[in-house]
C-alpha cells in the first residue's frame, strides 16, 4: 500500500484499503487475528463481488464501472495463489469422484466436500461446481 500511495497510484490504493478493511473487520468479528486462510477467503470475496459487479454492469451498458470494477479485480488478483486451470480442476474433480464412488448427480454433495477443501483459494466455487455437475452427469 505505501508504493501505491508513493506512486498516487489512487485506485490501488482504495482497493487496498478496502481489502485492509474487510480484514480488520473480520479480526473484530473474530476476536482474533486473521491467519492465511481468513485472507484468502476475504480476497476471494472481494475477487466474487467484483466479477458479479462486472456482469450487472456489463448488463447496464456502463463500460466506464466495467473498467474500474476489472482494474481493481486485477489489483485483488495479484494477492491469491496462482489459480488453477479448467483442465486440473477437472482432474482434481475426477479424482475425488473415484475416491468417493461417485455414480449420478444425487453425489455432487459428497463430491464437493471433499473437493472444495483442495482447491479453496486455488479456482471459484461456481466453476467446480458447475464442473463436478457436467462430470457427474456424463457418468
């Protein structure tokens, strides 16, 4: 945060500032200090908000929010894990389908429990879930 102040670099800077916020917020909440994993899920919020922000805009023809909200998803980007590609998120899925005996749709719940633990941070959850369902139903 302070090169970006440095730099006046004013929307990285109120990105930010908002995501300290959301921690701190979370560290009250809590009444403990937030640990990796509490950051990642803060960022992963933040990094939902924008792309559903993105979309109702696009939806509205305001190019100008579009740009802003894109810029500052960009800048949240930068702070969570490298993500992971459709292809190993179909991998990991295949994976854990075969170990818990996945056979139709009624297992997806199963299926997500255990996969969402390893790829948390790592891909968004409507994209593995929309995953897992296209894989269970081809079973």
């Amino acid at each position: 945060m302070p090169a970006a102040i440095k730099r006046q670099d004013k929307v990285q800077s109120a990105t930010l500032r908002l995501l300290l916020s959301e921690i701190k917020n979370a560290e009250i909440a809590e009444q403990k200090p937030a640990d990796d994993v509490k950051v990642a899920e803060i960022i992963n919020r933040q990094v939902r908000r924008h792309r559903e922000s993105i979309e109702i805009f696009k939806q509205a023809s305001r190019d100008d929010l579009v740009t802003q909200e894109e810029t500052e998803l960009r800048i949240l980007m930068n702070f969570l894990p490298q993500q992971m590609s459709h292809d190993e998120i179909i991998a990991a899925a295949r994976r854990v389908i075969d170990l818990v005996g996945a056979k139709s749709l009624s297992d997806k719940g199963k299926v997500m429990s255990q996969l969402m633990p390893q790829v948390r941070g790592k891909a968004g959850g409507k994209e593995v879930s929309d995953t897992v369902s296209q894989l269970l139903v081809t079973i």
